[in-house]
C-alpha cells in the first residue's frame, strides 16, 4: 500500500529557491515597505528539491472551490522555515504561496499551492504605458 505522506526516491526532480520574507522597512517618510522579498541572490533564501505541476482538471477546480487561485502544487520535503509569507523562485519566475499542506501534520511532505507573483492579490502592478 502507498503511503501518500511519504516520498519517493526521485520524485523531487527540480530545484526551486525559497525567498524569506523581510522585516518592513521605514522609509524617510516614516511610512512601512511592504514585506516584499527580493533579496540579493543568496541573502535570505535557500534551495530546495520539489516536484512542480501546474494544476488542471479536477485539481484546478477544487482549488478554485477552496477560494484559492492557485495555479501551481510544489511538493518537498518539510522545512520549518517556510511559511505563506515566503515567495518561490522556479524557472525564472516568482510565486505566491497561497496555501500550505503539512500531510497529516507529521513533518514529512509539504504540498504548497501558489500563484503567479504578479497575479496575487494586494500586488502593485504598474499601469500600462
């Protein structure tokens, strides 16, 4: 019988950087940042091994249904240091974690569902020229 917490000997076939978010910063006008996370390469983010699908079908829908509107499932070993407020870097692009799935709360498997960075809600994008 499979254990579906469990995972296989190389099934985690891509690497995909985890971006630590940073503490706001107060500008010279006393205002706060927001905790965006684009750091110099290698200062508050690590690497990690992880299966990455783009959701479709049945997937995408129960995700839908969940409000999310997550686009991608990253699946890797459990690392405490990763959170909702963590950005991922794959392939060139950024992504919001919009959900994370600790399997049965035993440590092992994470399953995060994320979205294109720029896609996510609350994001600033510029207007079009």
């Amino acid at each position: 019988m499979k254990d579906s917490v469990h995972i296989a000997a190389g099934e985690l076939r891509q690497q995909v950087s985890v971006v630590l978010p940073v503490a706001p910063m107060q500008n010279a006008f006393g205002e706060y940042s927001d905790t965006d996370t684009s750091p110099a390469p290698g200062v508050n983010q690590f690497t990690v091994w992880a299966k990455v699908e783009q959701l479709t079908g049945k997937a995408m829908e129960l995700a839908r249904q969940a409000g999310l509107k997550s686009q991608y499932r990253f699946v890797l070993r459990y690392d405490p240091r990763i959170n909702e407020k963590c950005r991922l870097l794959f392939d060139g692009r950024r992504y919001t974690i919009d959900r994370l799935d600790n399997m049965i709360f035993r440590n092992i498997r994470l399953e995060i569902y994320a979205s294109d960075y720029l896609e996510s809600p609350g994001t600033y994008q510029a207007p079009a020229a």
